[in-house]
C-alpha cells in the first residue's frame, strides 16, 4: 500500500525548513536602513524595496547550516554561515554593511 504524500511546501524536494529574519542597516550608524538590498540564502533570493525597511524575512529555508550572502550598491557584501532549525525563526538581528564610497 502506497502512503499519500502532501504537495511539498517549498518545491524543492525539501520539507524541513524554517525562518531567518533580520534588518540590513548601514554599518557607520547601524540605525539607518539600506533600501536596496539583495539576499541570498541557500538557493532562495530576496530583493528588498524602500518600503521594507531594511528589514526581511525568509520563509522556507532547508534547515541546516545555509550560507547568506547580502550585498547592495555602494556597500560591501556580507557573507555568513546561518544555522537553520526546522520549524524555528532564525533571528539575526541587525546586519551592518559597510560603505564603499566612505560617507
């Protein structure tokens, strides 16, 4: 007898996932937020537009240890190692990037 199996919440052949949230501000006075961001985590990218903030959250990440990559225009990028839980929110808190342009 064959189990029936439920439509996979993420398409990608994976079922245990979870949440990352955080904001991306700028490093010099980490309170004002970048506008134009770019987030990568795992196979997963998310754009952020004025009106988010600098703040995102990822749903239906693979649980394990996922790289993020955040980059924007006229900063550095930001790469780290994230630990994801199954059914958990991963909080990352503010991430500050740097200016390349020195102001």
């Amino acid at each position: 007898m064959l189990a029936a199996c439920g439509p996979n919440p993420n398409g990608l052949g994976v079922t245990d996932t979870g949440v990352v949230v955080g904001t991306v501000v700028d490093a010099k006075n980490q309170t004002q937020p970048i506008q134009s961001v770019t987030i990568q985590i795992g196979l997963q990218v998310r754009r952020l537009s004025p009106s988010d903030n600098g703040q995102f959250t990822i749903d239906n990440v693979p649980t394990g240890t996922q790289t993020m990559t955040i980059s924007s225009p006229g900063y550095t990028s930001y790469s780290a190692q994230v630990i994801v839980r199954k059914g958990q929110t991963t909080e990352l808190g503010l991430i500050g990037l740097a200016s390349t342009t020195g102001l």
